[in-house]
C-alpha cells in the first residue's frame, strides 16, 4: 500500500473529461434556447459558456483551477440543476452533458474553494 495518495486527477480522469468536451463541442447549441431567454431564472447561454470556459480550463492546465473558479463552477453545478429538468428533448440531453461536465470536474475540487 503506498504511503501517499494516489493523484485525484488522473490521465484517464482527463482523457474522459477531453473526450466528453469533444463530444459536446460537437453538438448545436439547442436553437429552442438559441434566443437568450432564461429558464427557471438561468441564462441556458451564460451557463454553457461557463461550464465549458472552466472545465476547458481544468483540463488543460492538468487538473487544477484557481479558489474563484471552483466557486463559479458550483454555481453553475447548481444551475444546471434548476436547468435540466425544466428543459426537454435535445435541450435536455445538451444540458444534461453540461450537468456531466460540471460533475467530473468538481469530482476533483479541493474541499476548501469557496472565493
């Protein structure tokens, strides 16, 4: 058993994670919520924008964001919670990933990120 703990953010934690933004790099933004007006009092724009800037951010700077940036993306985590089960069809599974990309990424936020 080693005597320190292995590294929270591993090559296959970061693989997954590109891998899940390529895929949702890949995919239109819902043209139902193309128009700006926000759902259950989120912005569905400002809320992909975030959570893709921030877990683009994670990923390749190797597993790490700065205090302020954890905040945020919990912020969003929780959005996204409002959001989704407000939403249906394609903007559904599109918010349902962003939910995704948030969750893998505060998998690896310290304890202690509040700003």
């Amino acid at each position: 058993m080693p005597d320190h703990a292995p590294d929270p953010t591993s090559h296959d934690d970061l693989a997954a994670l590109h891998a899940l933004l390529a895929v949702h790099g890949d995919a239109e933004f819902p043209e139902a919520l193309a128009g700006g007006a926000p759902v259950a009092d989120v912005s569905p724009i400002m809320l992909e924008a975030d959570v893709t800037a921030l877990a683009t951010a994670f990923a390749r700077s190797g597993g790490t964001l700065r205090r302020d940036q954890w905040w945020t993306l919990r912020e969003c985590a929780a959005d996204a919670r409002t959001l989704v089960p407000k939403l249906t069809g394609e903007s559904w599974v599109y918010f349902a990933r962003v939910y995704a990309i948030a969750q893998a990424v505060l998998r690896h936020a310290p304890a202690s990120s509040t700003p």
